[in-house]
C-alpha cells in the first residue's frame, strides 16, 4: 500500500462522473445522478473536473461531441455507457476497478489530439471566413466527421505537443494556431477582439438534454442565438413518480445556477425520495417546506432575473414549479396532463440581449417542463 | 532579523494552509447535512488526493504563464496578506504601511483572478474573469473606505498601532458597518458563497472551467486561504487583536481568525449567488456613502478625544 496506494484509494471515494444524456433518456440521467451522489460521488460540472463519463442510452446523433469531451478528460479517466435503470449500480461498481486500470495506463491516450469540443467552447472563428457555415464554426466541429482536420477551437492537446500539429496549414494567426476573436460592426461597446461564440450544450450541466443553442457573446452578452434541437424528444409516458423527479430535478437545476448549492441539493433528495418510492403525503409536505422556504428567500428574488426579461420571471417559475410538486404529491393519481414544453424558437428568442448568467437562468426556467419536438433540424 | 523570526516567517504559510484546510473541513461538513455521503471531514483530504493523483490539463492556445500565475498566485496573495498581521508578541513584517500594504495584495488579486480567467483560452473562464472584475468594481472602494476607519481612529498604517488604539474598545463595537463591509468583501475577493460569480455554474464553473489536477488544488485551496488571511487581517483591524481572557494573545489571534473564517464559510450557505449587475448598485449607491458615514463619524469621535 504505502501512501501512494492511500490516496488512490482516497480519490476513489470521491470520483466526479459527466454524464451525458442520449436521446430522450432524461429519466435514465436522472437515474444514473441519484445513484452516483447516493454513494458520496459527485456530479462534475465540465469535462476538466470528471473522472468518468457515463453515457446513458443512444448518443448516436451526438456521437463526435461525446468522442472530444471524452477526449478532454485528464488522466486517469474512464468512460462508461449504461441502457437503462438497472444497469446502473453495476456500471458505477464497474468505475472503481476502471479507474484502477485506467491509472496503469500511458497518460498519453492515442486518442487525444487537439480535440474541438461540444463543452469546451471556442473563443474565437477564422475571421476571414465572412458567411460563415454554422455548422463548421460550431464548437462540437466535427459533426461531419473530419473532425482531425477541422481544428476550430482550442480543445485539450493533452501534454502531447503534437497536437498542436493538427494546426498547420490553417490560415490562423492567434497563439495554438486559433484564430484572435473578432470584433463585429454592430459591436455594442466598440471592444474589439471580444466577440465569441459559443455553443451550449448539449453535453451541459444544468442544461436540458438534447438541445443545443449557439450563442453569440459580445463579452458575455449574447447578441444572437441559434437553435437545434437534436432528437425528437418523443418520451414514454411517464408516471406520477417520475414527473415528480423530472420537476424537482428541473428546480434544482434552476437554483443549482442562481448559485445556491444547499438549497438545491435538498431539491434533489425530494427527487429521489420519489424515486425510491416515499410516502406520497411526506413529498408533499416537503415540497410545501421548500416552497416556503423560497419564498422567504428575498436574496434569491432580488437577484433572480425577474422583470426585465421578456416576461419571465425565473423567481416566479420557481414557485410555481414547487407548488406544482406539492399539487402533484397530493394528487399523484389524476389524469396525466402531459408537461407542457416550450419550442426551441422561444428559447432562441428569450436569450438575447441578456447576459450569460441571465440566459442560462431563463433557459432553465423555460425548458422545466421539457423542450418541444418543434422539428428544428437543419435549421439552415 | 532573529532566529525565531525567521522560524516564525516559515511557518506562516504552513500555519495559513493549516487554518485553510479547517476552513475547508468545515464547509465540507456544512455540506453533508444536504449531501449524501458519511466522513465528511475528510473529504478535503480526499479530494486533494484526487487532485494531486490527476493530470493537469493543457489547452491549444492557452496563455499557460499567466494561466499559472493567475492560478498559484492565490495562495500567495493570502501569504502576502498575513505577514503584517501581528500574532501576538510576533510581528512577521511590522511595516509602517501596513494597511496600504493589504490592500495593495487585495488590488493585486485582481490581476490574478483576470489572469486565470483569461489564460485558459476558454469562453467560460474568460466570462469568470469578466464576472469577478465586474463584482470587484463593486466592492473595492467601500473595501476601501472600510480600511480607512480603524486607521483614522490609531491615526496609524502600522497594524501593531491599531491593536493598540484598540485597549479600550475594539474597533468592531464603534465601527460597525467597516466591520461589515470589510469581511463582505473579503468574501468577495476570495470569489466565495454569494459573490461566487465567476466560479458559477451558470458558466460551467467559470474560471476552474478547464482546470485539472494540481492547478485546481491549488485554486481551490486559494480560495481558502483567502477567507483565513481576510479573516486574520481583521482581527488587529476590528477585533482587538490578541486580547482576550485566559488564553496567550497568539492563541486568541488564531481563534478569532478562526471563528471569523467559520462564518464567513456559513454565509454559502444561506444565500445565493448575488449577480454583479445587481451588486454593483447596491455597493455605489448604499455601501459608499455609508462608510463614508462611518469614516466621517470615526473622524469626529477620533479628534474630539473621546476615545
């Protein structure tokens, strides 16, 4: 053992896992969440922070954004995949000894090269390129599979100073071979060299599976956005049990982003009190608890985008998420009305004009009860 | 300079990490009455262990000097901070500017904050540096004006004269609102509980976004010593400094710091992020005049001789 054998042993208690969610397996990540923070593991928040990526059911339509953030994982890493529900507490057994193995291997994956990633967005786009193709400037990159020849961001080389190879021949100027970020003519603040591009999601914390929105930033204000949602999102019908969880997930995804960590974990022990089949009555009485405890919370709705937003009130849909979990605990065995969604042009519509932080909170607020499978592919 | 001074100076940083780790234990304990998970006091340990056993990461285009400077200086701002902090009879650096000193080290992690956001190349981190000179801009003058009052009040920059101006009463009692708005934004400038912007995870993390391994330890446990050293500077500057019953004056230092440090890691806990768009007005338009209130009426009481 001695003391090296100490601390693997110790950083194997503690192992952040990504997890992704593939197509319209909202329940399965949510599933896969619990049973990861029940073993005193965490969720990590970018791929820099994770230990193992979990997939969870078909990623297919997303396959090369899960190839590079797996990509940006730091040694020692583990990569998993799980179908459904049950297979869960096998997978994660399954981390450990991964893990183990993965840390007897060269730091050097073969794998790494100077990935674009979906998470890990680019700062900057060739600034000779004046109509430039979404689909080439998006962060993931290389969805049309050439991904080793299309180095748009700066991705992770992994200390393997070939990466940085990837690069040559490129008509770029910035440092790494990435092109400088570009000013606009309709900058707001005349700042040059401070427009960005970003692509959110689809593989997010806190971000509703399936969707992915790219943003323009000048400094962190977003002048345009662009969506595309990546799957249908047709889901089987879901039970009173795990509407519940899907709601109180959504809040505490909402308050995980306004920053209050404590608030929102007691969010997710309701979630999977539900899940693990409580009373119906204790839910409800703890979802009543909550809610007044946010409406006691005026720190919360002061900072809280309210009424400068288009006519969200993130605040407001909060509430009325928790009063819809108390109602649903009470009357869990009522006709299923279905959750209602939001179409993916509203999304793109509400985020402009507002900060990163503000559009992240109206984004959560929006997408609570689902995204619509408003047929936005190709949006071209 | 002698022999025990020089121990002393050595010391410092171990004694800061020390009390930053307890600060860390205590959070991590905080934290596991939401959190599933049993041995709560040493999950900083274990996690540093995770830490130090991972690769640290590099990114194509990343300013990776000023990405490390920005990363490891935190730590050593919070050195920086402690050595005019008199610990009992041992004064690290008695300097005659003592004051100036500290807040030219808190103006400093400006820069480090900027540069850790900035060197990573990355969208997210960038944003956290944008977010954490947004909120600076906020704090830094009513932290200035804060620092100002127990400094007219021993007409000293010299921290060694401000414990002493303090025999009577200590400056928390006469001077309230510095004392608040010192430790506010000493929580501020450590990017922690509500001023934790640009760490948010309404951008991925901000600027820990792409940081692995030793780098993340190291900021991670910056933020910290951060809160210890804020904390430490506070107690010759409010809290009478190593007075107190029973206990040798170094001890008490050391337990006011701590107490002090605990509270200020409590305050994550009851409150959300405040947004700096949101910060920004309430430190300009509510949190400068009042201390400039304070600093007036310490002025007065202070050359009317009543203290």
């Amino acid at each position: 053992m001695g003391v090296i054998g100490a601390m693997i042993d110790s950083a194997l208690s503690r192992v952040h896992v990504l997890p992704v969610e593939g197509a319209n397996v909202r329940l399965l990540r949510i599933h896969l969440e619990a049973a990861t923070v029940r073993r005193g593991w965490l969720i990590a928040s970018t791929p820099a922070d994770a230990d193992v990526l979990i997939v969870c059911g078909d990623v297919t339509a997303l396959q090369s954004e899960v190839d590079a953030v797996w990509a940006q994982l730091p040694w020692p890493s583990y990569r998993a995949s799980v179908e459904d529900a049950t297979q869960i507490d096998e997978c994660l057994d399954g981390v450990v000894s991964g893990l183990r193995i993965a840390r007897r291997l060269p730091r050097e994956r073969p794998s790494s090269s100077a990935e674009v990633s979906a998470i890990n967005c680019h700062a900057n786009r060739p600034q000779t390129d004046e109509h430039p193709d979404p689909m080439q400037m998006q962060d993931s990159g290389a969805r049309d599979g050439h991904r080793d020849h299309s180095q748009m961001g700066h991705g992770d080389d992994m200390d393997t100073p070939t990466g940085m190879d990837m690069d040559m021949g490129m008509a770029m100027s910035g440092p790494g071979g990435i092109a400088l970020a570009a000013g606009s003519e309709d900058d707001r603040d005349g700042l040059e060299m401070d427009e960005l591009h970003v692509c959110l999601g689809p593989i997010l914390a806190h971000w509703p599976g399936g969707l992915m929105l790219r943003l323009t930033l000048h400094g962190d204000l977003v002048t345009a956005a662009e969506p595309e949602v990546l799957w249908d999102g047709s889901c089987h019908a879901l039970t009173a049990r795990e509407r519940f969880a899907s709601l109180s997930h959504a809040a505490a995804d909402i308050l995980a982003l306004a920053g209050w960590p404590p608030i929102a974990d007691r969010l997710l022990r309701l979630r999977d009190a539900a899940l693990a089949g409580d009373d119906w009555t204790a839910l409800s009485d703890a979802s009543r608890r909550l809610g007044r405890r946010l409406r006691r919370a005026g720190m919360l709705a002061w900072t809280l985008p309210r009424s400068d937003t288009g006519g969200i009130d993130v605040y407001a849909a909060l509430l009325k998420l928790l009063i819809d979990l108390g109602e649903l605990a009470d009357h869990p065995h009522d006709g299923v009305s279905g959750l209602a969604s939001v179409s993916p042009d509203r999304l793109a519509d509400a985020v402009v004009g507002h900060d990163l932080s503000t559009a992240r909170l109206l984004i959560a607020a929006l997408t609570a009860r689902g995204v619509s499978a408003a047929a936005h592919k190709g949006h071209r | 300079m002698t022999i025990s001074s020089v121990v002393g100076l050595v010391m410092l940083p171990v004694a800061v990490m020390v009390l930053a780790l307890l600060a860390a234990m205590f959070n991590a304990v905080l934290e596991s009455r939401s959190r599933a998970g049993a041995l709560a006091l040493s999950v900083p340990l274990r996690e540093s262990a995770r830490l130090l056993g991972q690769q640290r990461r590099t990114i194509a285009g990343a300013d990776s000097v000023l990405w490390r400077i920005g990363g490891g200086g935190l730590v050593v701002a919070a050195f920086l901070q402690v050595i005019v902090v008199p610990i009992g009879g041992f004064i690290p650096a008695d300097l005659s500017v003592g004051v100036v000193w500290f807040n030219a080290v808190d103006v400093g992690l400006w820069a480090l904050w900027w540069l850790l956001g900035w060197g990573a190349n990355s969208v997210y981190s960038l944003v956290g540096g944008y977010r954490i000179l947004a909120q600076a801009l906020a704090y830094e003058l009513p932290l200035m004006f804060a620092l100002t009052a127990p400094v007219v009040a021993a007409s000293s920059l010299r921290l060694s004269d401000v414990v002493a101006a303090q025999h009577s009463l200590w400056f928390v009692v006469w001077m309230p609102v510095a004392t608040v708005v010192y430790l506010l934004s000493v929580v501020a400038f450590s990017s922690w509980g509500p001023f934790a912007t640009g760490f948010g995870a309404d951008a991925a993390s901000g600027v820990v976004a792409e940081l692995s391994g030793v780098d993340r330890l190291l900021v991670l446990a910056g933020r910290y010593a951060l809160l210890v050293s804020g904390a430490a500077f506070a107690v010759p500057m409010f809290f009478g400094g190593g007075a107190g019953p029973l206990l040798p004056d170094w001890s008490w230092v050391i337990v006011k710091t701590l107490m002090l440090t605990a509270g200020m890691v409590w305050l994550r806990r009851v409150m959300p992020i405040l947004r700096p768009q949101r910060l920004a007005e309430v430190g300009w338009v509510v949190l400068i005049p009042l201390t400039i209130v304070q600093v007036l009426v310490v002025s007065l009481i202070a050359s009317s001789g009543a203290i």
